[in-house]
C-alpha cells in the first residue's frame, strides 16, 4: 500500500498564543487514536515553531545556516502526519477529518504527498 506524507501548514502568526485548546486537542486525540486503530497512521507530530528551527541551505557549491525565526514565511509546516492508505482518496479523507476537528477560526493547510518508493 502506498504511504503518503501529509504536512500540516499554519500561520504561526494567526496561533493562539495559549496553543491549542483542551478541546482541540481531545477532538485530535481521538482521531489519531481512530486513525492508528485502522491500520493508516504510521507517525505524526506537531513541530516547534520556527523561532527553535534552523535552515540548511545548498546553493552555488556552499552551505549557508540561518536560525529561525524565518520572518519572510506567513505559512510553515507546522506537523506531518505519515499515511499508509489504499490510495490517494482514502489519505485525502483522513486530512479532511483532521481540518476539520480544528476551530473556525484556525487557518489549516494540509499538503498531501504521496512518497516515492523505490
């Protein structure tokens, strides 16, 4: 079965400062917990934000290293969730259920890949 990559991208700026809600975070549980029972989810992970991260960057034969945060980005990949579906359909439902256990005034996206294999 196909495995796909889904990364969570928000607007670090549009984050309640307090986080996620008790609620939210009960709604995502149960869903991970849902997800993982019927054989899909393989890893998911919120991630810091970007003030804690650090970019790589390869270009013209050097390597340049900025630490965040990356003022230039609105949108960043905030998680990811890893997939093994029966096809792209199948990973797209399950992004549209985690979008949707989110507040109204959240701003989510989610970017869903499919991982080559071989």
């Amino acid at each position: 079965m196909p495995r796909y990559l889904s990364l969570v991208r928000i607007d670090e700026t549009a984050v309640p400062a307090e986080g996620p809600s008790q609620e939210l975070m009960q709604r995502m549980g149960e869903l991970i917990e849902e997800i993982t029972k019927a054989g899909v989810m393989l890893d998911t992970a919120g991630l810091t934000p970007t003030s804690q991260g650090t970019r790589v960057h390869w270009e013209g034969g050097k390597i340049s290293v900025t630490d965040g945060p990356f003022t230039e980005s609105k949108e960043v990949i905030g998680g990811y969730a890893l997939m093994q579906c029966k096809d792209k359909a199948e990973a797209l439902e399950w992004t549209k259920r985690f979008l949707k256990v989110h507040e109204e005034f959240w701003t989510v996206t989610c970017e869903v890949r499919e991982i080559a294999e071989g």
